[in-house]
C-alpha cells in the first residue's frame, strides 16, 4: 500500500508542476495528510505486532518455566517401593492429599464421587503394572511444584501423572 501511495504522490507532484499554482497547494496538503496517516498506520502495526510478539515470548517462558517445574518434581524418590500394590496405594495417599490441597472449588469438586476416583486412580495403577512410575506419580503428587497451583488441580495431576508416564514409561 505504501507503494501505492508512493506513486499517487509522484503522480500528483507531476500534476503539480504543470498546473496553474492555486488549487495545487491544497492538493500537496492533502497528499502531504495522507502520507503521514500511512505512516501513523504503519507504526502502529509495527507496535501492535511487537505486542504480540512480546506477549507470546511471556506466554511461552511460562509454558517453559512450567514444564520445567513438572519436569523436576516428576522424579524418582530415594525410596522406591518392592511392589507395585504398595507403590500404588502410595500413589492414591498421594493424589488424594493433592486434590484436596488445591483451591476450594476443586476440592469440593474432588470430594463428590472421591472414593470412585480414588477407586479409578488404583486401578489404573495396577493395570499400568510399573513400579517405577507409580513411586514417581506419588513423588511428584506430594511434592507439585507451586507453579502448578494456578492451574485446576485435576489439570495440573494430570501434567504431572503424564510426566513420569513419559519419563519411566519405558522402563
């Protein structure tokens, strides 16, 4: 557009020239107005598209800070447990502990039903049948990193669960 705009004043500053005088200076005052409202335009973009470009790099250090918080608490804890019913029964002490710590609404949300999730979360950790990540589900559970604590606390479970799925999954 700018380009265009280049041409029209080109065009008019030629018209200018071969014309009389007198309507011509309220021409170059309206080409002259133009210019600088393109110009008005085009800073304005250029802050409007550094203000978002600021606003992604913020939300993604977050998303980085966070992740790295899961990472460090999705650990393995000095004491693994012999078997995976022990290493599971640690794991629902663990989840229940947290879903109740977290902000009011979410915990009365976890207290209806509580005993058929808990229920869920054993079976699940049974039918996973890995030692290895239920001592760290029940690691990173009793110890979640407070950047976690912004988010619904079955969302920030869940982050934390999947990190060590992710970390010991393979073992």
């Amino acid at each position: 557009m700018s380009r265009l705009v280049h041409i029209f004043t080109a065009s008019v500053l030629v018209a200018v020239g071969c014309g009389d005088g007198k309507a011509d200076n309220s021409i170059v005052q309206a080409v002259s107005t133009e210019n600088k409202t393109v110009k008005a335009r085009e800073e304005l973009q250029v802050k409007a598209a550094a203000a978002a470009k600021a606003k992604r790099d913020a939300e993604d250090a977050k998303q980085a800070a966070l992740d790295a918080a899961i990472d460090g608490a999705a650990i393995q804890p000095a004491e693994v447990p012999a078997d995976l019913e022990t290493a599971c029964e640690s794991v629902v002490e663990a989840y229940d502990a947290f879903m109740k710590s977290g902000a009011e609404d979410d915990a009365l949300r976890w207290s209806d039903g509580r005993r058929h999730k808990l229920g869920e979360r054993r079976s699940a950790c049974l039918k996973i049948a890995n030692v290895q990540i239920a001592a760290c589900e029940a690691h990173a559970l009793t110890n979640a990193p407070n950047e976690v604590a912004e988010l619904p606390r079955k969302d920030a479970g869940r982050l934390l669960m999947e990190r060590c799925h992710d970390k010991f999954g393979s073992t």
